[in-house]
C-alpha cells in the first residue's frame, strides 16, 4: 500500500500563473481555505513570461476606447465564434482589473500626464495594452504573489500561522481529479479533490476539496516548434476531461507570427508584437513590406494601403488607418507561411523584423529591452542595428474547458476552470494582450464561483478509496514494466518506450500534420499515427526512483499531451473552414453554417471510460449560442454580413424588414 500525504481544503486551485493566483486571491478574500498547487516553482508560471501588455480599455491614451470598442474588437479577432457573453464581461471588468492590481502594488508605465501608458497591439483599435516596459507578465504575477503574502501575514496575526487560510504547494503536480459517488442524489460526480506528487520526492499527495479551478495553462508542447515551456502539457484540459467535463474550440491553435527562427536551440522564442506595436515592420528578401498585400476581405477598408498611411498611423490614428503588420496574429503567420513558401523568406526560413531602421537605438532598448537582450545573447543579433528573423510559433490555445461564462463553472460541480486552460472567450483567434486581462477578469469570476458553490454545500462530497488507488495506480505506472494493470487494456509486455522518444515524436507530427495549415488527408493521417502512439504511450516505462525522476514527469505529461492531441487533431479534422487559427487548405473561405456550430471534445460514453491511462477522446458538434440582440447592434448590419447568415441576423437593428 503506498504511503499518501493528505490535506484537507475548501478551494484547491491548480496552477499558480494569473488565473490561479487571482482566483485564490478571491477565494481566500472571501473567508475560504484555499490550497495553491503548482508544478514549478512559485513564480515561474508561463504569465511571467508575458511581455507586450494587459489589453483594457482604459482610454488613457485615445479617449475614444470604451469596452464597447474592445468588445467589438475582440469578437472581430475571434471571427465571430467566441463566447460573446465573455467577451463582454472581459471588455467590460478589465479595465477594473488593472486598476486593482496597482492596488496591490504594481507600477505600470505611466504617460506623460501620469496615467497608465497603453501600447498599440494587433487587432485592437486604439492603443489599449498596459504595460511594464515588456516584462508585463513579471510585474502582474509579482504584484499578485506580494497579495497572498499580505493575505498570509494577516492570517499569521488572526491565528498565529501564516498557511492557515492559504498555502502554496509548489513543484507538486497534479495527476488526477478525484469526484464523490456517481449516485449522490443532489450532485453525482461532484468534485472532491486531487491527487498529486511532489516533483522533488515522487511523494503522493492526496487533496481533500469540494471545489477545484484548474489554472494550468496551455498545450503548446505537443508542438514541435513553440514559445511555450515545459509545464504547457495540457493538464488541466486533460484532468477536466477524465473527470467529465468536456472542452471546445479545440481545432483553434494560436501560431503567434513572430518566434525566433535562429540558431536552432532558440527556435520558437517569441518576438513580442509590442516591437510592431511600437513600428517595427515586417520584411521579405526583396526588401518589400509584404503585409499590405496580405489584407484579408473581412477587414479591407480598416488597413491602411500605403506605407506612408500606415507610418503616419503610429502619430494620428484619428485621421489613417493602422499599418496590416497590426492584423491579427492568424492573418500575419499565414502571410509570413507564403512568404517562406514562395522563395522570399529569409536565410533560416523566417522573413524579417525590422525596428532598428525604423527608431534610435536608445529608445529601442529603453522600449524593448529583453527583446534587445534576447537577441544580443541567444543569436548574436543587435537589433537596433539590423533586423531580426522570425516566423510562426506554437503560442496559445484558444480551445479549452467548456466554462458557464459568469463563474467560471464546467458541468461537473465544483469544477472551475479559468485563464489559457478555458475555452470560450478567445473566440478562433485571440488578440494580443487579451490573455493577462483574461486571467484578471475571470481569474476572479472562478474564484468568487467556487467561493459561492463552498458556501452553498449542505455536505461536501467524500472522496472515494477506490478512485484514490486508482489513481495512485495510474501516478506509479511508469515505473512497471509495460503489462495490464487495473483499467489497463495492453497486455502486451517488452522493453517498454521511453518518453522521451514518444515526445519527439508527438511534437513532430503535430507540427507537420495540425499545424499552421491543415488539410483532410494530414487531419486523418494525425489521428492515424495518434492512434499507433496511444497504444506506445501505455507501453511508457521508466527506469530509476521516485526522487526527481523527470522521465516519469514526462511520462505523466504524456497521457495529457496524446489525449489534447487527439482532441485538437479530429476537431481539425471536422471543421470544413478557416478561420482565425484553424486554416484549411482545402477549404479556404470562412463558412457561416460552421460559424454556428461549436466542437465539443468529451470522453466516449460508451466504456471509454473504462480506460484508466488513456480514455477514449469523442469530438462532437453543438450549437453556438447566438449574440444578445443589444450586442449585436453594436456592429454594423453589412459587416456582419461577412459572417452571418441572413436567418441569424433577423435579430439585428439594421435588417431589411
Ligand atoms: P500559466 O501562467 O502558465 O500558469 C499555469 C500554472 O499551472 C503554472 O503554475 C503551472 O506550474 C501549473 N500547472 C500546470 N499543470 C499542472 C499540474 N498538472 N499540476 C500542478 N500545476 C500545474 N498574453 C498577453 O495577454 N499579453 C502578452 O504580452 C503575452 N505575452 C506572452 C509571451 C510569451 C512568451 C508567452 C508564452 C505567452 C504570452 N502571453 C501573453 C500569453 C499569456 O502569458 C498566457 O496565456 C497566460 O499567462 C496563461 O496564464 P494562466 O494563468 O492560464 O497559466
């Protein structure tokens, strides 16, 4: 019997990037005991890793933004399919959420009259994103770890003990969600806690709790080529779907246009858009700024078309229009894919980026300091004085648990998801600087949800001893040489796959197969070769000890990464478009029947679940909820007309009688 850590709380909220953190930061506000788990260590989530901004509109710097504007601005970035009662809550609370966090004690860059400074990012149309310089993620998750210490000092003086009401579990990772009896009369399979390991001691770790948000973050390392980190493995997609919830937009994968493409070690670190934000522009071989022939229908009028409009746009965007290297990210990576594709790319497969000619070099490093920084000491480049190669890298998942809008809840109860780990809100493409204001916005809501969903228990529900040692079983696995154990199907031994290989692997064909640009036969071909690397993962074995073992790690990751695999890949599959992030080469236009229609990835209903290590993953389609008719009449009836079919916008103002 394997000896269990265990601990007792009333909100467990896994990840501690900004979703988790805000959302413990309101739970804990409203009298609750709350637990932080982490698999790094405390600080280094991927929301440090923000560079560009938190996108509010604020007005600071064009008092003709308003959350109406953002709200558009967002839906148009999404291309019509996000959670329109998202996007409206985000638009609308952001701003607040800003001002909230100097509250806490950050210091974001200020105007000249002393306001909070806003930069300009692709899609949105003022400049809207509030800023530290371009280490605006560092300063948010600083800002809200400095919170939970002031919230644990004011413990220790009420009680003498600083974790009374909230602690941190950093490099603990969790491997499964634990659910009360499937025949509770008032909520079956209801959340109770959490399994998990410490990283250090391969300890097990059991978490008793009525409420859980997931905060864990993206998928990006399925991906070859990706500016994510290690800890993007798609946990908290995968903890949700074991435990019954289902996720959508899964086939929307956000490649950002700009990651390193030199020397090779660095390939898929991101350029941040605050350096076209700031006037940096795009550039092929020829020399050509290329974007101005890359302006999709949906927003010809909005661009400028000449270089000197789009130059003069930086200083007087009342009187032109913004420059095409500001469209939205999907729309550049798919004009840079061409660029390299036709010959007219740079010498390591990426086109250019060019600020220094563009800006002195003092204020280059004063605005852009770590992409000075990156540049000089990853690749030899000084980019005030020549310009940067870049293309396409893996970024940002806009698919994700399938969350009530307003708190944040999955359809299991108890079971909140907020930030990069939710689905919804993004739409098919999200726009820069629209995830930290995302994390704050519903960061809190999840918080304050599953702070109300505590109070309103008359019992919590009792974990169950069987799925404890199922899921200690399924923790400990690896460790057994490749044969059926409870759950398990394979009962073939051997040598047994090292994951390290599997990964590679995984990470290739995603690229090469469900990457930037999609057909049908490479969609099939993904599930296909999915399909033989599910049979391989169940075959994973690991040689060594529990104490830090990261081949174990990675083998855990793995089942994460291959289910969230399988859901992006037949959800790809599925979607006969393109839009935003889901490019079909096969089916090039965007279609207003699919607009309507949402993927809902969920485990197969029949015995599926019987699989411990890997469930079956079902994709399905569902219906779109269609807009509140008063937010639909914030856009104009023809452009709409791009998107939507004539029945659904009956509803709107403008149309014909
Ligand atoms: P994270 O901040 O990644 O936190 C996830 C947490 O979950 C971590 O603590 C991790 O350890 C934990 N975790 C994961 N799995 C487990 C598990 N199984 N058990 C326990 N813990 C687990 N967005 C913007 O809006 N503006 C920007 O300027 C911007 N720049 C970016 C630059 C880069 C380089 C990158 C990569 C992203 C950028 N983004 C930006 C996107 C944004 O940073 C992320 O979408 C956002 O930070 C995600 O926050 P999160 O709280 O959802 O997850």
């Amino acid at each position: 019997m394997t000896e269990i850590e265990r601990h007792d709380y009333d909100v467990l909220v896994i990840g501690a990037g900004g979703a988790g953190l805000r959302a413990a930061i309101e739970a804990r506000e409203r009298g609750l005991r709350v637990a932080i788990i982490c698999k790094s260590l405390f600080g280094k989530a991927h929301t440090v890793m923000a560079e560009g901004g938190c996108a509010a509109a604020m007005g600071n710097v064009n008092d003709n933004d308003s959350w109406q504007v953002h709200f558009r601005d967002t839906m148009r970035g999404g291309k019509f399919l996000n959670n329109w009662r998202m996007a409206e809550l985000h638009a609308k609370e952001a701003p607040d959420r800003v001002w909230e966090l100097e509250t806490y004690g950050a210091l974001f860059d200020r105007t000249g009259d002393g306001r909070i400074s806003q930069r300009h990012f692709g899609g949105h149309t003022y400049p809207r994103l509030a800023h530290v310089g371009d280490r605006t993620g560092l300063e948010l998750l600083r800002t809200m770890q400095q919170r939970i210490v002031a919230l644990q000092q004011d413990d220790h003086a009420a009680t003498g003990d600083y974790e009374a009401r909230l602690r941190v579990f950093a490099e603990c990772t969790v491997t499964e969600l634990l659910t009360g009896p499937p025949d509770d009369p008032d909520r079956p399979g209801a959340v109770a806690g959490a399994l998990g390991y410490w990283r250090e001691s391969g300890r097990l770790v059991q978490f008793s709790a009525p409420a859980v948000v997931l905060a864990t973050g993206g998928i990006g390392k399925s991906f070859q080529v990706t500016s994510n980190s290690w800890e993007y493995t798609g946990d908290g997609h995968a903890l949700a779907l074991r435990a019954g919830a289902e996720l959508i937009d899964m086939e929307f994968v956000q490649f950002h246009p700009t990651g390193m493409v030199w020397p090779p070690s660095v390939k898929g670190i991101l350029v941040t858009e605050g350096v076209r934000g700031d006037g940096g522009v795009l550039k092929n071989s020829d020399g050509k700024r290329f974007m101005f022939d890359y302006v999709p229908d949906v927003f010809k009028g909005q661009y400028a078309d000449t270089e000197d409009e789009a130059d003069r746009w930086y200083d007087d965007q009342e009187n032109n229009r913004r420059t095409p290297d500001l469209l939205p990210r999907d729309e550049v990576a798919r004009a840079i894919n061409t660029e390299v594709k036709e010959g007219r790319g740079s010498p390591h497969g990426g086109v250019y980026l060019d600020i220094a000619s563009r800006m002195p070099a003092d204020e280059i490093r004063r605005r852009l300091p770590s992409m000075y920084h990156q540049f000089k000491e990853l690749a030899d480049v000084d980019i005030t004085a020549e310009p940067m190669e870049v293309g396409p890298t893996c970024h940002y998942v806009m698919g994700g648990i399938h969350v009530d809008p307003d708190t944040g809840q999955s359809r299991v109860p108890g079971l909140f998801a907020a930030g990069e780990c939710a689905g919804g809100m993004h739409g098919s493409n999200r726009l820069g600087g629209n995830s930290l204001s995302d994390l704050l916005v519903f960061g809190r809501r999840a918080g304050l949800g599953a702070a109300d969903y505590v109070s309103g228990l008359d019992h919590r529900p009792a974990v169950q001893p069987a799925d404890v040692d199922a899921a200690a079983w399924m923790t400990l696995a690896p460790f057994d040489p490749p044969s059926a154990g409870p759950g398990g199907t394979d009962a073939a031994a051997g040598a047994g796959e090292n994951p390290y290989t599997l990964h590679a692997e995984l990470q290739r064909m995603m690229n090469d197969l469900v990457g930037i640009i999609r057909t049908e036969s490479e969609a099939r071909d993904a599930q296909e070769r999915l399909g033989e690397l599910r049979g391989r993962v169940r075959q994973v074995f690991v040689e060594g000890h529990r104490q830090y073992n990261p081949g174990w790690h990675l083998a855990l990751d793995l089942r994460n990464m291959l289910m969230v695999s399988e859901a992006v890949a037949s959800s790809a599959l599925l979607r006969t478009e393109s839009r935003g992030g889901h490019t079909r080469e096969d089916h090039p236009g965007l279609d207003p029947e699919w607009r309507q229609r949402v993927l809902v990835t969920h485990l197969a209903r029949d015995g599926g679940t019987d699989d411990l290590v890997l469930p079956q993953v079902v994709v399905e389609p569902g219906e779109r909820a269609p807009m509140r008719p008063d937010l639909l009449a914030l856009f104009d009836h023809a452009e709409l007309e791009k998107y939507y079919t004539d029945a659904e916008l009956t509803a709107h103002p403008g149309h014909p009688a």
